[in-house]
C-alpha cells in the first residue's frame, strides 16, 4: 500500500497527465476556419443579431456586480461559521480570520483597482477632452 505522500504524489501526475492530455487533445481537434470578421460578431441565442443594441451597459455595471456577488457569497460561508463558533474552539477562530484576512486582502486588491468608483479618474480626463 502507498504512503500518504506517494498517493498525494500519483494523484497529481494523474492530474497533469489528464490536463496535458486534453490541452494536447483539443489543440489537436480545434476548428481553424474561423478567422476575419466573422469571428468579431456579436453571437446572441444562435442567431445573428439583427440591427443595433437598443441599449448600452456600461461594464462598470458587470463588474460591480460580480464584486457584490463575490463577497455576498462569502457572507454565506461566514453564517456557519458564527453559529458554531462556542463548540468549534480556538481553532475555528483562526480559521474564521484567516478567511476574513482573504476577504480583507480581496478588498483591498478592488479598491486599489478603482473598479469601486464609479466613476474613474480616467473616464473624467476623456470627457474633458
């Protein structure tokens, strides 16, 4: 029987020899006939679209939107976590901060981005212009 480290050890060859497998695979089936401008066209429910959008979303909107989502989620993780705490020890509390740090680390990667404001400085200096 194999040690804790060779099992750890043959399931990660078997990873990355079913990873290489496929990547190799699919480099190997992939359509090359797509070039030029149809492969710029919008594609929407499997059919060409038909005029212009009658409406315009700014990508600010998309990407706040999964930020909320992200750490809305994260919330879900902590609600356990905060019912359990008494009976789960000290052990449960470092864990719990050792999450909140990520969420903290996470945070502070987006605000420093700038994909909080609202309006980017950027996008102030284009109107300007």
């Amino acid at each position: 029987m194999l040690s804790n480290f060779a099992s750890v050890l043959l399931f990660f060859v078997v990873g990355l020899i079913f990873l290489s497998f496929t990547l190799v695979l699919s480099r190997l089936i992939q359509s090359k006939g797509t070039t030029g401008k149809d492969k710029y066209i919008p594609y929407e429910c499997g059919e060409l679209p038909e005029g212009q959008a009658w409406i315009r979303f700014n990508i600010r909107f998309y990407v706040l939107a999964l930020i909320f989502i992200i750490f809305d989620v994260e919330i879900v993780f902590l609600l356990p976590w905060a019912v359990v705490f008494k009976k789960l020890g000290p052990f449960a509390y470092v864990e719990g901060l050792i999450f909140i740090a990520i969420l903290v680390v996470g945070l502070a990667y987006v605000w420093k981005k700038g994909d909080l404001e609202w309006v980017k400085s950027d996008d102030l200096d284009a109107m300007k212009s």
